[in-house]
C-alpha cells in the first residue's frame, strides 16, 4: 500500500505540472510560439546537458558494460511489439492511413517529454543510465523502422515508390549529448566544476519544462476531442498492456535463466515501455497523408490515460 500511495503521489505532482502547462496555455498567457520555443530549448539544449552531466555523475566504465544486456532486452521487446501490432493489422483490419500510427503506438513511446519526467519523478537520477538504454532503442526504433511504416502507409502513394530516408534523424541532439558524454568517460577526460554546475543547472530544466509542454500540447489538441472507436481502444491496449507486458516477459525470463537486471532498471524499461504514443506522431502521418485525426486521438487519449496506468503498473512492478 505504501508503495501505490507513493507511485500516485509522484504522478499526482506530474499531473498538477502538466495542469498549469493546461492552464496557462489555454488562459492566453503563452503565445502560439511558446511550444515550439520551448521544444527546441528542451531538445538541443537542456535534455543534451542534462544527459552529459548524469551520464559522468552516474556511470563508470565498469557499469557502462552492465548496461548491455538492457540493450538487448529492449531490442526483443521492441522486435517482439513491431511483430504483433503488424498481425494485428490484418487480423482487425486496420484500414490504410491508420496502420502506420497504429503499429508505432505498439513499439515507440514519448520517452522525451513524458518517460523522462516521469522515471525521474518516480525514480530518481539514478536511473537515467537505465532510461538512456530505453531511449537509444527508442530513438533508433522511431527514425529506422517506426517511420518506414508511416511512409508505406500513404494512401495516396503507388505502390512501390521510395521514401527518402533521412539519417541525421538517428543523431538528435539528446543522443549527440550521450555520445559525447560517452567520450568523456571512456576517456576520462575531466570537466572543470564551474562548466560541470553550468550545465547541470541547464539540465535542470528538463523535467518541469517538458511537464509544461504535454499542458500546451493536451490544451491545444482539446479534452473534447477524444473519443475511443474501435481502433483507437486496441492502439491503446498495444501502448499499455502489449508493449509492458512484452517488456515484463523478457525481464521476468532473463532473470528465470540467471541474467536478471537490477531492479531499478527493469522498472525503468517496464515504465518507459508503458509512456504514452509519439507526440510527433500527428506531424509524421501528416507528412505521409494518413488519418492526422486518429493520431492526434490516439496520442492525447495516451497522454491523458498514462496517468491513471502508471499506479497500476508500479503495482505490478512490485510483485516481479
């Protein structure tokens, strides 16, 4: 019991973050521009620092290494999730300009904006490491495999043209920082304390600023809007149910076989695995001429329901 209370106080004060980005942006106090604004700040300059600055204060060498069997647990879950959303495409017949978003609400989280916040409010900095495991899959997953989907899922393209693929997609700015961060420590190439406090007080901005972000985004995309046909209920079941419990399969049979993770970061993969669909979902789709409107209800529908998944999902976690 103390552990529930505790999990729906730390999502309570994510909800009451978010609530004020709600409120702000629908009061007229943030202009049209803001979100944008705020989304470049977070992702090329605060998440960057703050990724560098945790990965030198939180990992050595030694548990660098440790880090790959999470790699390799969070490969099968997202092969595992591509597989079954892809079946059920046909098995429910998942009309064109759907089945891209779809599949992507089975394999890819927003790891930045809300599985970011949200490990740090329940967990700690401790587990970033752990997070960066996630989110490397994650952001590898998205820009090589998530977007094939969606562009193959255009309506309006004939059969067999090609879609430009885009490489600088797999380096954003967040993973530019980790591998940098990775320099410095493989190296061990030591940072003065005044540039090592500058960066960690830019970092530290992450967490609230992103709260408010999914505020703006929820507020602009309307409660009113959302609505649970029969697509959107299984793209759901896909994000919450499908993908952790992949996610808690191979965890629970890696440790069955004697290659279990630490507990801090078996929760962090359960929990990032749970995080809401891609909030540039929408825009992608939009790009390929698919359903934006099915991916914006999806999206803000997943947004809005996270937080009533992730006290029961850290029930769950309690008994693994």
């Amino acid at each position: 019991m103390a552990a529930f209370i505790t999990s729906l106080e730390s999502v309570a004060e994510i909800v009451i973050v978010i609530a004020l980005g709600f409120w702000l942006r629908n009061s007229g106090r943030l202009a049209d521009s803001f979100k944008g604004n705020i989304s470049f700040i977070i992702m090329n300059i605060a998440l960057p620092a703050s990724i560098f600055v945790s990965v030198l204060k939180y990992l050595t060498r030694d548990k660098l290494a440790s880090l790959s069997g999470g790699l390799i647990f969070a490969f099968a879950s997202f092969a595992c999730s591509y597989l079954l959303a892809w079946i059920l495409t046909k098995v429910l017949k998942i009309r064109p300009g759907r089945r891209g978003t779809f599949i992507n609400m089975f394999a890819n989280a927003n790891t930045i904006f809300i599985g970011l916040p949200l490990n740090m409010a329940l967990f700690g900095t401790k587990s970033l490491p752990y997070f960066l495991v996630y989110y490397v899959m994650n952001t590898i997953s998205t820009w090589a495999i998530g977007v094939f989907f969606i562009s193959n899922d255009d309506p309006t393209k004939e059969k067999g043209t090609k879609q430009d693929f885009n490489w600088r997609k797999l380096l954003p700015a967040p993973l530019v920082g980790f591998l940098v961060s990775l320099v410095f420590l493989l190296l061990a190439i030591p940072i003065p304390e005044w540039i090592d406090k500058t960066l960690d007080m830019v970092g530290g901005i992450v967490t609230p600023m992103s709260l408010i972000y999914i505020g703006i985004i929820l507020a602009d995309a309307g409660l009113k809007s959302i609505r649970f046909d029969h697509d959107t209920i299984w793209a759901l079941l896909g994000r919450f149910v499908f993908a952790p419990a992949i996610m808690i399969g191979f965890v629970t049979l890696g440790a069955s076989i004697g290659h279990g993770l630490p507990a801090l970061e078996s929760s962090t993969l359960i929990i990032q695995a749970a995080a809401p669909g891609l909030a540039v979902l929408p825009i992608l789709v939009g790009q390929s001429h698919g359903d934006i409107e099915y991916a914006t209800n999806v999206v803000t529908t997943s947004t809005v329901l996270f937080v009533v998944v992730v006290p029961i999902l850290m029930q769950v976690i309690n008994f693994i």
